[in-house]
C-alpha cells in the first residue's frame, strides 16, 4: 500500500484512542464465521495450555514465553516484516501492545491460580459488551437495536456466568476466587478497548504486520516480569510443551485472526467471536482437567451464544463498507 493511500485510510480524529467501522456491517459471511470458529478454537484451548504452564513455571514466566513464541511465528512472515509503520502510528501500537497483551496476558496466568480454566474461558465472554461501551463513547453513537438485544443477552449470560465466583462466604477460597475472576474482568475491559483500536490500524497495515508490532511492544511490558519469575519456576517437558502452541497459535497466529475480524465487521461485533470461546474451554476444561462447572455458568453460556447469533446479523440498512488491507 502506498503512502498515499495510508493517509487516505487515516480517520480525520488525531486522537490516540480513536477506532472506526468494519468493512462489512451487513451480516457476517462464511469468511467471516471461519474466522470466527477458528479464533474460538485456538483461544479455547489456551486456557488448558495456561493451566499446564503454570504446574511448573510462575504466571510471568508464561506470559513472556508464550509472547516471545508468537513474536518469533510473525517475524518468519516476509509480509509481516516488510511493511513500514509510520512514525504517527508508533505511539498507538505501543498503547495497543501494552493493554491488549501486555497487561491481559499477565492477568490471566495471575487469575488462573485461583479460578478454573473453564470459568476464565467463560467470563472472557464479557469481551463482546466491553467492546460496545468502548465502541460507543469512541464513535459516540450507540448500537443498534439488533446489536443491542444481543449484547444485552449476552450480558445476561455473563452475569449467571460471574455469579457462582462471587463469596457468599466469609471463607479464603472464596475470596480468592473473587479476586482471580475480578483480574480476568479487568483483562476483558481492556481487551474491549483494544479491538475498537485495532480496527484502523488493520486497515491501514494488515492484520500480521500490526500484530507482530504489537507483540513486539508487549513483550517490552511482560519481559522485566519474565525475568524475575525465572528463579520461582522449575523446568518440565510437559509445561514446556504447552507453551508451543501456546505461543505460536493462541499468541501468534489467534490474534493476527482476531485483528483481521475486526477489521472486517467492526471492534464489538468482532469480538463475538469471544462468546464462542467458553464452549470450547467448557469441552476441554471438563476433558482435560476434570473440572465441574456450576450450572448456573452453564445457563449463561447459552445466553452469551444466542446473544453472539443474534449480534452476527447486520442492522437493517447497514452499507458493506469498503475493502480493508488483506490480513
């Protein structure tokens, strides 16, 4: 893309945190559930992997691996590598690096010493109604009606996932589960801001070349804890093993998937495809650790799914937007 068309693709806000619409607002096509399907399954799954790691390295230490991995998948991308960033944008992706895997990816290995994988998986869920508040003040418009109800069924759903982690009990593992769920909300919240950021940027850069800057930026954030949680961890093939795909497919090629979805369909209708992921770390949590899970998280799961089918469609009237740079 020449430099011209760059600057052409620039939104007229010169405001840090700012996002745009997708190219597709009409409803989602097969490429677009693809994406979608293939984001849920490797994020799915990275919450058994995180599990695994933290058997014997501490939380930091898995974060730094599993970013370094997906750094390291990018940089063999020629594309990725090739394209130049302009020096306006540099500040933005480091705000991106920092809260969209930077700070996230920490929380989660913290939260997950005290939570079920499969809970995490599910209050991730929350990602889509996030993505809308945040969508809402940087565009400064609501959704529409249709988005609505689904986010708002959605949000139904996350409260009867959220509930059984709440203490009804003055007891220390309750607490704790408290705590680890609320870092998990604190991940999600920024995630939401970050798929609205992501957005332009896709357009402008493609969805490796951002990602493989933003991991690059992140690992400047996760590494100085990296470091120091290396005396605390203890080496083992099994831990070691789970940080490969880990890394390369949750970390690496799940978030060049993720930026390539929002730049299609929008930041909050995006991020739909994070409703999706508790299936699978429902599926794998029960198979692979032997988890139980409450039923009222249950129930919610199935809200938080009809509500991401019902955020799917295109409000009526909606344009198909203009083509994006590929991902």
């Amino acid at each position: 893309m020449a430099d011209s068309d760059l600057s052409a693709s620039r939104p007229a806000s010169t405001r840090l945190p700012s996002t745009t619409a997708g190219t597709n607002l009409g409803d989602f096509t097969v490429r677009d559930w693809l994406l979608l399907a293939a984001i849920a399954f490797i994020w799915g799954s990275s919450f058994v992997l995180i599990d695994i790691g933290l058997e014997s390295f501490e939380p930091a230490l898995v974060a730094w691996a599993r970013l370094t991995l997906g750094a390291l998948t990018l940089a063999c991308v020629p594309a990725a590598r090739r394209v130049r960033v302009e020096r306006g944008d540099m500040g933005r992706i480091a705000l991106l690096g920092t809260i969209w895997m930077g700070v996230p990816l920490l929380l989660f290995p913290f939260a997950q010493q005290w939570i079920d994988s499969s809970v995490a998986g599910m209050i991730n869920g929350a990602m889509g109604l996030t993505t809308a508040a945040w969508a809402a003040v940087l565009l400064r418009r609501l959704p529409g009606r249709r988005q609505t109800l689904g986010l708002l069924l959605g949000f139904a759903g996350i409260v009867a996932v959220f509930f059984p982690e709440v203490p009804v009990a003055e007891t220390t593992g309750s607490a704790r589960s408290a705590f680890g769920a609320a870092l998990v909300l604190i991940a999600v919240i920024l995630y939401g801001l970050s798929a609205n950021l992501a957005v332009p940027l896709q357009h402008r850069y493609g969805s490796p070349a951002l990602m493989l800057r933003v991991q690059l930026a992140a690992m400047i954030v996760v590494t100085p804890f990296g470091l120091l949680a290396l005396p605390g961890s203890r080496f083992s093939w099994t831990a070691a093993a789970a940080m490969v795909p880990l890394g390369m497919l949750s970390t690496g090629l799940g978030f060049v998937l993720m930026a390539t979805l929002v730049g299609r369909v929008g930041g909050p209708r995006g991020s739909i495809a994070i409703y999706f992921v508790p299936l699978v770390a429902i599926g794998l949590g029960i198979a692979a650790r032997g988890e139980s899970i409450h039923p009222a998280a249950i129930a919610g799961t199935a809200l938080v799914i009809l509500g991401a089918v019902i955020t799917s469609r295109g409000e009526r009237g909606a344009p198909t937007g203009t083509r994006s740079r590929g991902g």
